[in-house]
C-alpha cells in the first residue's frame, strides 16, 4: 500500500495559490516574494533548535570530527553543495564535511528518484566513514519521511533499520559509539529514536508538494548557518573576514590581500609581498607581521594557539 501523505505540512494545498495557473509573470514574482517570507519567519522560530545543534556538535568537531549530511533529491543536493564549499572557503580538508546523496554522485545532474526509497541505501556509506562519538550526522528531508535518511538515522544512532519486517538492512558493524545524530526537515513529522529534530516550518509550498522552493530555501540558509557557525567556532574566522580562504585564484588572491591589509594597516603592495612569504595563507601573514617572525614560526605559533588568530594578537 502506498501511504497517504496528505497531511505532511510540506504536501498540504497552500490556499493562497490555488489561482497560480492563471496569474501572469508580474502575479507569480508576487506571489512567490510574499510566501517566501515563511522561510525567514521559520529560520527564526528555528534559532534556539538551530543554537543547540551547534554547541552539541562543536566539542566532537574540534576534536577532529566530520559532519555528515546526506538525503535525497534537493535536500541531498544541498548537503553535497554546502559541504564542497567548506574547502575553499575556509582552506579546511574535504573530509571535515561530507555530502552523500541518495543514487550517489550521478544524482547531482540526474534524478534517482527511486533511490530516496531505499531505507538502507546510505549504510554502505556511512560505513565506510567508521563514525565515531565526535561526528555529527545530518539527515535532511523536507517531507521528514524519507526512508532513504530515516534509515540512516536509525543505524547511525545505534538503531539497526530492516528493509522489511525481518531482515537486516546491512551486515555491516554500527558505530561503537553513536554519532550525534539529526533530522531537519520542514514537517512536523518525528525524528528517529535518539535523534534531534530540527524543525523549519515553512508551510505548504505555493506548488503543492515542490518542496525545492520554500522548504529547499530554508534547509540551504540552515546549513549555511551549521556549517558557518562551526568554522567560527573553530578559528577559522578573525572578525568577520575568512583568514583562512584558501587563495587559489585572482579573486581569492584580492580578497587575502584585502584581509592582510585590514588587519595589518600595510599598504596593497606590501600585503601581496607579505603574503608571498606566507606561502599564500591570510592567517600566516597576518601571524607573521604581528610578531614579527617568519613562516615557519606563524605557523608553530598558530599551531599551538589552536589556529586560532585571536589568541595571537588582538
């Protein structure tokens, strides 16, 4: 039997749009720009749920621990597109935060729809990464019923799932010690056992069901505040300026400049110079120009300062 999910708030008729096919381009824009207020509106209902996510993941992340987002379709998407970007933003390895996607890779370009209803298709996965104690595990899922992530929840979190009433979704070896584990969604739908829930609740979408709209921009801003706030919290930030952007190109190169001047009220020149010397990191030259050392005694020094700037200079 196929389930009813009629009262899943993500697949509920929004009143306020039953007339979308016979508005012209100026209604639509409208329409959309007004109802596109419950994703702001839900982000801050959000804030002490969201606050809390963060503290408990921290401590485990500062130990070396990952985060792990994964889900299907959209919100599969969005876990992959924020974790890539961790890398060159903040010059941290790709390892730190992992997107996996119902389908794999090959569902970034094209649909696998019928992945998301694997309930233990992410298992091979997550065991590959041998979670530990220090990770955290992020399932998203707009809808909030996705078997494909309520699954990995559930083995994550110590809670072996089956792919029918008596068999075993996997052979493999759980965590010996449970990741923290979450599911945000934009239902008021329960998580798994021993999970968080992360709740976005930003009502029935102005197309019925498309949850890639209001929903999908909501879980982005939610995962750009995640992943944003653990880099803060972890040096990678000094002020508001990313001191460890990794200067791979022209651009990024102006920005590192942009930073070491700012911090350091040496002129354009002499910051490019500074960080030709600093083997291009913001954060080594900056280091260096403070206490008036070399490369190799920035780097010892913001080693020992836990990469943090802040606790160099101030």
């Amino acid at each position: 039997m196929i389930p009813d999910r009629s009262h899943i708030d993500t697949e509920r008729v929004n009143p306020r749009s039953t007339q979308l096919h016979s508005l012209d381009a100026a209604g639509l824009v409208a329409l959309f720009n007004s109802e596109n207020r419950a994703v702001l509106a839900a982000l801050a209902m959000a804030e002490n749920d969201l606050a809390g996510l963060i503290t408990a993941a921290t401590p485990g992340f500062l130990r070396g621990g990952r985060v792990v987002y994964l889900g299907a379709g959209t919100s599969g998407r969005l876990g992959v597109l924020d974790a890539s970007e961790i890398p060159p933003t903040f010059c941290e390895p790709p390892g730190r935060f992992i997107g996996i996607i119902a389908g794999g890779d090959r569902s970034l370009r094209i649909p696998s729809e019928g992945a998301e209803d694997d309930v233990a298709g992410a298992i091979p996965e997550l065991e590959r990464l041998a979670l530990t104690a220090d990770d955290t595990v992020i399932g998203i899922a707009a809808g909030g019923t996705t078997p494909y992530v309520h699954g990995a929840l559930r083995w994550a979190s110590g809670q072996r799932p089956a792919t029918n009433g008596q068999q075993p979704a996997t052979s493999g070896q759980q965590p010996a010690a449970s990741p923290l584990c979450c599911l945000l969604t934009c239902s008021d739908v329960p998580a798994p056992p021993g999970c968080r829930r992360l709740l976005l609740a930003t009502g029935p979408e102005v197309l019925t069901g498309s949850t890639r709209l209001k929903a999908g921009t909501a879980t982005k801003l939610a995962l750009n505040t995640i992943s944003t706030a653990l880099m803060v919290l972890a040096g990678k930030v000094h002020g508001n300026l990313m001191v460890d952007v990794k200067a791979s190109n022209v651009k990024l190169r102006d920005r590192a400049a942009r930073i070491v001047v700012t911090l350091t009220n040496l002129d354009r020149d002499a910051a490019f110079a500074l960080l030709g010397r600093a083997g291009w990191s913001a954060k080594t030259a900056v280091a260096m120009h403070r206490l008036g050392c070399d490369q190799q005694a920035a780097e010892t020094a913001l080693a020992a300062a836990g990469g943090r700037l802040d606790r160099l200079v101030r």
